[in-house]
C-alpha cells in the first residue's frame, strides 16, 4: 500500500529525513488501523 510512498515524498523535494518519518508515521496509522478494526474499537461515521 505504501511502495512508492517515500520516492514519491523525495520527488516532491522532501529531506530523506522527513520521507522516513512520514512513512514510518503512515505505517503506525495503518497498523493502528488495522487493530482498531479487528478489536471492533473503531466505528466509521457513514
């Protein structure tokens, strides 16, 4: 879900610093994600 993501970020002119810290933020919120929804702790608002 992520390939590209950081090449992507230094594309747009970000420091290598920051497209590793985005991505390794993105990678907590989907593994955050991920548990929320198996626990049936997160309920989308439709």
């Amino acid at each position: 879900m992520l390939n590209g993501f950081k090449e992507y970020l230094l594309d747009l002119g970000k420091s290598e610093n920051t497209a590793t810290a985005y991505l390794r933020d993105a990678k907590l919120f989907l593994v955050w994600c991920r548990d929320s929804l198996t626990k049936g702790i997160f309920y989308p608002i439709i």
